[in-house]
C-alpha cells in the first residue's frame, strides 16, 4: 500500500484572498527557559487543505462537525481537468467516477453552477480540488450554494503534484470544530501497489 499526502501545510500555505493572515505564537520555549515547548495559533477556518461543509453557504446546511463521517473517506477518483468545467464536463467525468471526485489542475481547477448543478443531481458525496477554491471567483456564491444544499463537501487546496489520475482510497477528516462552517484537514491517498 502506498500512502499519499495530499495536504498542504496549514501554516506556510498562502492565504485566500481577505480571509485573515496565519499567526504562530510561542507561548512557552524550553530555548527561553520554560520547562516545556507551547505555540498557539490563529487562523481561518479556510486555511491550507480544509473541508467546507454546508452551512458555509447555507444557513440551514450541517456544520463540519455534524457531517457524517463517512463523508470523509472511502474510493475517490482524481481527475486532470484543464480550468473551469461546465454542466457538460462534469456528465463525461461522473460517467467514470466514484461518489469523491478530486480535481487536479495545477491550482486551477473549479466547477462552474452549471456543472455544481449536475453535481447536485448526482450520487457525489464530496467534491475536491487543488485550487483555493472550487468555484471560479465570477461563480464563487452560486457554486457553493448549490453544493451546500445539495449537501455534499467540498474539499479544497489539494496538493495534487505527484498524484496519477484514477481511483484510490481517501482519508480526509476534518478537524472536529464543533458548529463551524469549516476545518482545517489531513488529506491522505492510499494507492493499491501493483504487484509481480
């Protein structure tokens, strides 16, 4: 079995633009004298790899730590897709998709209303992908929207760089941040070897 992290890192990973800068406090340092090491931090919620859950666009949608857990694993399929997918786009890739879909488009991978539409009427329980977000800034609030009252997850800044297309095994869950609209995750693939 081979163990992908597909996790960026919560702390260096650049921000979404408006949401506020990550911040590191050492609060107690063994270097300084204390008798132990201790850091707090500040964050958004949206921040590295993280899961949106409904209520992030939806009043009445699950917070993160209402989701049902099986939510955050099981067979998913990565998928190399070239910029902004349409309705059309998204009927050809459910066509060969497990109920998680990862999109891998070197940071700009999003889902157009019309394709979350589709994706609405499909049996897709979560939707992934390695840019900031999974809506083009002009489809930004309709996309989630969609998303967020059809219930399913969206999985967003994926490292997807040294990841093949096709169907694996995911482990995606979230920080449990009890009534919030998001959480930071560990994303991890799990790839059957092919053996002699």
């Amino acid at each position: 079995m081979i163990i992908h992290d597909i996790s960026k890192d919560t702390l260096t990973c650049k921000v979404f633009d408006g949401d506020p800068k990550t911040e590191v406090t050492k609060v107690k340092s063994i270097k300084n004298g204390d008798d132990y090491n201790l850091s707090a931090i500040s964050i958004s919620t949206h921040t590295g790899t993280h899961i949106d859950a409904p209520l992030h666009f939806s009043d009445d949608g699950s917070s993160i730590s209402k989701m049902r857990l099986n939510t955050f694993t099981g067979k998913c399929t990565v998928v190399t897709v070239n910029g902004i997918l349409t309705g059309e786009d998204m009927d050809k890739i459910l066509a060969h998709s497990r109920k998680k879909l990862l999109l891998h488009g070197n940071g700009k991978a999003f889902v157009t209303a019309f394709a979350a539409r589709v994706l609405a009427d499909s049996d897709v329980a979560m939707i992934g992908t390695d840019a900031q977000s999974i809506a083009p800034e002009f489809d930004e609030n309709e996309t989630h929207k969609i998303l967020a009252e059809a219930g399913i997850a969206i999985l967003e800044n994926l490292d997807l760089s040294d990841i093949s297309d096709g169907d694996y095994e995911l482990f995606a869950f979230p920080i449990k941040l009890g009534g919030l609209e998001a959480a930071p995750c560990r994303a991890i693939l799990f790839e059957q070897e092919r053996g002699l």
